[in-house]
C-alpha cells in the first residue's frame, strides 16, 4: 500500500509540474514574441539603433529562458533557435532589412511550436 | 563523451530501481502485460542514453508512469478475480484424464508438437500417464501425473521424515553472519570456540553454515 501511495502523491506532482511547465512555456514563448515584434517594428520603421537594442534584449531574456529549457525541450530545437538569433543580430548589424526579417519570422515561428508542442491535445497525444 | 557517462548510469539507476520495484519474477514467469513493460522500458532507456539531445526527463517520465501502471495492474490483478482474468488470462486445460482437449489446443494455436516438446521437458513421454497438463498465463506448462504414475513420496510409504529446515550460513569469506548468528541463539564467543576446537578462527574461515541437526560446517580459506 505505500508504494501505492508514493505512485500516487509522484504522480501528482509530475502532473502537476508538467502543467507549470507548459504553462511557463507559454508565458515565456509569449514574451519572446512580444519582443521579436518590437525588434521587427524597428526594423519596418528603419531604427535600427533600437532594433540592435532590442535584439540585444531578447539575446539575454533567450539567455534566461536557456538556462532550464533544455530539462524539458529537446536540445537540437534550442540550438536552432540561437543559430537563427545569431544570425538575425548580424543581419541587423549589417542593416539587411528583409533577410533580418525573414530571419526574425523564423525565429518568432520556432519560439510559437515550442509550448505548442508540449501542450496536451488531441493532434499531439496521435 | 563523459555526458553520456553520466546519462547512461542515471537512467541504468532508474531502470534498475523501478524493475527492482516491480518484482523478483523472472522473464518467463512474466505476465503478458509485464513482458511489454520490460521491453518497453530498455528501449525507453536506451533512446535518450545514444541521443543527448532528448532530455534525459524524457526516457524518466514514461518509465516511471509504466512502473505505476505495472504496481497498478499488479494490485488490480491481485485483488479482483475477474480482473485478473482480463489482465493475465486464464490457464487452460489442455489435457484432462489423459485426453487432449483439441478444442481448447485449437482455440490457443497450441499444437501437438508443442505440448509434446513440453511434456518432454517435464520428463513426460507419454500423454497416458497424465491427469492433467495445464498451460498457465506465464506460458508454463504445468502437468499432473495420474496417481499411480507419480514418484513415490515419504508419505505413501507411511513415513514421517523429521523437519528440515535451511543451513544458516555464520561465515562468508572470513566475515561473521551476527544476524544469522543472533538467529540460531548464539554468539561470537561460542562460534570462535567451536572454530578453536577444529583449530581455526573465524577469520581464517571461507565459509561456514550450522544445518539443521545443529552440526556446524566449515572450510578454511586456502
């Protein structure tokens, strides 16, 4: 019978732990972007002083997030989104305005099926 | 290089500890449902110990929710009779009075050749001598001879043999057993006494056991 109650009181808490997961996944992609937005608005109005600051911004929120990410999401998904980040900042260096946005569509793409993919659905449990 | 070191011997631990939860049973006494439990917790182990870009939660979390639904059915099977039948099966009489049951050989895709190669094993030959062969939900054939062909037991010939129990081991490799020896009533002080009178010391022991008439055995180390 403890067995049964130490499955149950795991079970919970793995439960529970996966819906704060997926929970802070969606806030964190949310937030994300929000500032790949701000970056991209700066790039369509030609300010490309703030899209270095902004860019330069979300490099160190994506640093924060990159820290416990990789418990839950598969490491070659993060690789690819600093690969394409890092690419994107040197786009805006360069001021190449439609590669920077392309580059920042991915990204905001990517950032979006991260929690998509861990959310609990039907398309995702088949 | 070392990641995988470390990867390997966390979820070595993890599939050693839960498959030490689940039970002593060995692989052909499994269940169905615990035989795929085993085999789908090495492959869930195996997958994120070659591939470090899975995170290792990934190979812990389904093995922990097989072992719960292992201790599940485990309980379930072991509380409900009918559940019991739905989760392992029911054995099935396969011959019965030293008739073969065809119908129920037939039902099973069990054929003659089968049971025969098991009667064998069980040094069977012949089906005549059987009462009943029983295929059990592990897959083992149980068989029961007819009266009259089984070996003869200490009780048939009307003798009581006296009680046997195991030999208790009170030395392995020069180190003192004291649960054992706390077990058969005795102390260090007695055990080092008897081992002076054949002329040794317990340290000098290899290994040492009292049976059950109380006669104490022992080998030294060479």
């Amino acid at each position: 019978m403890r067995i049964f109650i130490a499955i149950i009181i795991s079970t919970v808490l793995i439960f529970s732990a996966g819906l704060w997961v997926n929970d802070s996944l969606q806030e964190a992609s949310d937030h994300l972007s929000e500032r790949i937005e701000m970056v991209c608005q700066d790039i369509k109005s030609n300010d490309w002083e703030n899209a270095r600051e902004n860019i330069k911004k979300l490099e160190s929120r994506w640093g924060d997030y990159a820290r416990w990410w990789p418990i839950i999401i598969d490491h070659q998904e993060m690789d690819n989104i600093e690969f394409s980040l890092a690419r994107a900042k040197e786009y805006i260096n360069e001021e190449k305005r439609s590669l920077a946005l392309g580059q920042l569509a991915e990204i905001r793409l990517m950032v979006k099926h991260l929690p998509e993919k861990e959310k609990v659905n039907l398309k995702n449990i088949l | 290089m070392n990641l995988f070191i470390i990867r390997t011997l966390i979820l070595f631990a993890a599939t050693v500890i839960f498959l030490r939860l689940m039970g002593k049973r060995q692989i052909g006494q499994l269940q169905p449902y615990e035989l795929v439990i085993i085999i789908m917790i090495s492959e869930l182990a195996a997958i994120p110990m070659q591939n470090t870009s899975i995170p290792i939660i990934n190979g812990l979390i389904p093995i922990f929710t097989l072992f719960a639904a292992h201790v599940t059915l485990s309980f379930l099977s072991l509380k409900s009779e009918s559940a019991r039948g739905i989760i392992c099966g029911r054995p099935s009489v396969l011959i019965e009075n030293a008739r073969l049951m065809e119908k129920e050989m037939r039902k099973l895709r069990y054929n003659i050749n089968d049971l025969l190669e098991q009667l064998r094993d069980k040094n069977v030959s012949n089906i005549a001598d059987v009462e009943f062969a029983i295929l059990e939900t592990s897959g083992n054939l149980s068989v029961i001879l007819k009266s009259e062909k089984r070996p003869i037991q200490p009780g048939d010939l009307g003798i009581a043999p006296g009680h046997e129990s195991l030999p208790v081991t009170l030395v392995t490799d020069g180190k003192v057993n004291h649960k054992n020896l706390r077990k058969i009533d005795q102390d260090l002080d007695w055990l080092e006494k008897e081992f002076r009178k054949k002329g040794t010391t317990s340290k000098k022991v290899f290994y040492a056991h009292q049976d059950a008439q109380g006669q104490l055995f022992f080998q030294n180390k060479s």
